[in-house]
C-alpha cells in the first residue's frame, strides 16, 4: 500500500483554514497545527474589545470545522523549529515530517524599537489582547468614577490610539458607542463629555489603503463623533502613563493602544527563508517559498505583489491564496505546471461605527450607512460556524436597538 503524501500546515487562520478544507478531497494526508484549539475570527477582536462581543462568539473550535475533511488531522502544539532542508516541523507533541509545508503563522505586533511600546501599549492580535484591552478599559472607568483628583481622573479618561488604519479607525468608532451607550446608565458621576479619545497617524491622511477623499470622510465623521485626530504625529515614546510624539508633545493617557506596524510571525527555521518588508516571507507567483519548492507562505506572512503593490493582509486575500495554494500543490501531484496567484479584488470596506463606514467597490466610493451595512453583513457570511453567525447577529440587534454594550466584564487574569 502506497503512503500518502503528508501535507502540513501551521497556522489556522483564513488562509491555513481555507487550504485544509481546500484539499478535504484530494488524495493527501493533511496535518494542521495550531497552538489554539480554535480558530479566531480576527477582523471581529476590536468589538470584543469594546465589550460588543463575547469572546467566545469570535473563537470557533477547530475541530468542529474540519468534521467534514476526513483526511485530515488536528494537533494543537506549538512549533519550536522547521528544518527546511531535513523536510521536519520540530513541535512541543514530537517532530513531524512533511512532503509539503504551507506556512500560515500570521502576523505579529512590530513596535519600531519605540521606547516602551511593548511594555506599555496594548496591541491587538489575539483574542487574550482582547480581552487584556478590554479589562483595562472597563478598570479604568470604574478607577475613574470613585477618583477625586481632576488630573487622575482625566488621564484614567484619556485612551490614546496609535495608528489610523482600518484597525485604528474601528476602533475608536467602538469606543464613541461604548461611551456613548453605556457609560451614562453605569457611571452616573461620570460624564460622557470628561472621556477624551485620541487617534494617533503618523501620516497626512487617515485610511491610507483607500482613496484620499474616503480618508477626508473618516477624519471629518470621527471629529463629529468627538474623537481628537492627530495627523502627521510620529510616537517617540510611551509609558505607563502616556504618549511623547516627535514634537516632544506629551498625552497624559492610562490607556494607550497599538494598532500600526504588523510583522509576519515566522517560525524559527533554519535556514531563515529570504525576506522582504516587514519581515515577510518571500514568494514566488505561484506562492512557493523561493528556495524550497515543497514550501508555500500565504496570509500575512507572505509578501506577495499585487498590481506593482503588496497585498495588505486582509482575510478575503488569505481565503484565495489557501483555496489557491490547494489547487497548485493537487496540480503539482498530478505532475502539471503551477500556476501563478492572481488575487481578485471584489472590493473594500471599513467600519467607522455609529452607523457610517467607507467602501471602494469597482469604480464605485461609498461613505455613510450603506458601507456599515455592508460591512456588517458580509463579516456574517464569512464567519465559518453557522452558530456564532446566528449570536453574533443577535448581539447586534440587542447592541443596535437597546443601545447597550453588554458584554462589559473585567476577567480575572487567573
């Protein structure tokens, strides 16, 4: 009896998710690892954050969404080293051969050597990031509502965003609602108006992946909303009591968020595969790392081009680089040519909050109610567990027509 050709993945984000069930027919034997039992629905992690969502509503057990891959195997374990040449994943549960690898790690936070950056600031990558963000949000406010000195009491107010992107921009939409929705009915000495919200861009214009005008619209709504934009204002230095910029501008803020400058999360390997930006792995067309063809790199670990520009990262782009990587290494068994990866950009969305967002579909700009829709729909369909779908939906109705953010709960760390 012939062995079957082993195909090992790590990651089980979008794309390493979307590969294993990909190649659910093929006549190979899959291994996907993961350090996590479950899969975490990352584009949702700002509203866990912001008390819109339980946890566990974003998290789905990787074993529920494979019931249907009979050839392929969960392992939760953390990946120590991959030896490229001797084709091994040496993990915590044993050391595991391959016949092919597709690397889908992700991303990591990057700080830029910034002074306490990664001691002080919050960043948001994981489902434990959220729930730490969230804990020292609400901590703050119930510090706050019993502080009797004006300047503990602003600072405790004061939530420092860093970084204007899609991420940034969530964000602090999230947190005008959470403001605005609950903290009148639970803090009753606390006024809205005392809570200072500050958005940090190191660039001219916020939404730097959109049009310029789509970016004029962000800033414009966000001020309306209350939220303080600073534009062209670099961070030089945080610590546990605030933000220096460039200017030597000191924000006196309890809270300081870090939601700019993403790294791809390589394993330890040897050798280190070829790098571009950001420390991402460098591929060819057909997504195979270029010094080993038995290995691909997809999602945000892998640099690919895009229109003369890199990808940016986001899930639908991970989603057709898995189905893609599938289908090559199924061309690759059968002895045919690869073919070369081809994204199909069907469009973008970001959320601002309050009933606004911003989209680019086709040649077609949108901004106001119809892009949050949107937004909030087609994140719906691409939850994976037809459960979650159902209690997330329902969290925003109740969010939407109540006017409450429910899930306003500091967690013990043990």
């Amino acid at each position: 009896m012939n062995k079957k050709t082993r195909v090992v993945i790590v990651g089980a984000g979008f794309g390493g998710l979307q590969a294993a069930q990909s190649l659910a027919e093929a006549e190979v034997e899959v291994l996907l690892i993961n350090r996590d039992n479950y899969h975490t629905f990352v584009p949702l992690l700002y509203q866990v954050a912001t008390a819109g969502l339980s946890p566990d509503l974003i998290a789905i057990p990787i074993r529920n969404l494979l019931r249907r891959s009979p050839n392929t195997r969960f392992l939760q374990a953390e990946v120590k080293e991959i030896d490229f040449a001797a084709q091994l994943v040496q993990t915590s549960e044993g050391t595991i051969s391959y016949d092919f690898l597709i690397l889908a790690t992700g991303s990591r936070a990057q700080f830029f050597g910034i002074p306490g950056a990664a001691d002080y600031a919050f960043p948001l990558r994981t489902l434990s990031d959220a729930v730490s963000l969230r804990n020292q949000i609400m901590h703050c406010f119930e510090k706050a509502e019993t502080e009797l000195d004006g300047a503990k009491r602003k600072q405790l107010l004061t939530i420092a965003i860093v970084g204007g992107g899609a991420t940034g921009v969530e964000l602090a939409g999230a947190l005008v609602e959470l403001v605005l929705d609950s903290l009148q009915k639970d803090y009753p000495r606390l006024n809205p108006h005392e809570v200072n919200l500050i958005l940090l861009q190191s660039g001219e214009r916020l939404l730097a992946e959109f049009s310029q005008s789509l970016g004029k619209y962000t800033y414009r709504r966000l001020r309306k909303l209350g939220v303080q934009v600073m534009l062209n204002s670099k961070v030089c230095q945080v610590t546990g009591d605030g933000v220096r910029l460039q200017d030597d501008t000191w924000l006196s803020a309890a809270t300081v968020i870090w939601s700019v400058g993403l790294a791809g999360a390589i394993p330890t390997s040897s050798p280190t595969p070829a790098q571009a930006q950001k420390g991402k792995i460098r591929v060819l067309p057909s997504l195979q790392v270029s010094e080993y063809p038995e290995v691909f790199a997809i999602g945000d670990l892998a640099h690919i081009d895009h229109n003369k520009k890199p990808l940016s990262g986001v899930a639908p782009e991970a989603l057709q680089e898995g189905v893609f990587v599938a289908r090559n290494i199924q061309r690759k068994l059968r002895g045919k040519e690869l073919k070369p990866f081809s994204y199909f950009n069907k469009g973008r969305l970001a959320i601002i909050g309050c009933y606004s967002g911003v989209g680019k579909i086709g040649f077609f700009q949108l901004t106001g109610f119809l892009p949050w829709f949107m937004w909030l729909a087609v994140h719906l369909v691409y939850l994976p567990d037809w459960r979650n779908r159902l209690l997330i939906l329902l969290s925003w109705l109740h969010a939407y027509i109540v006017g409450d953010r429910s899930v306003r709960l500091i967690l013990s760390k043990h």
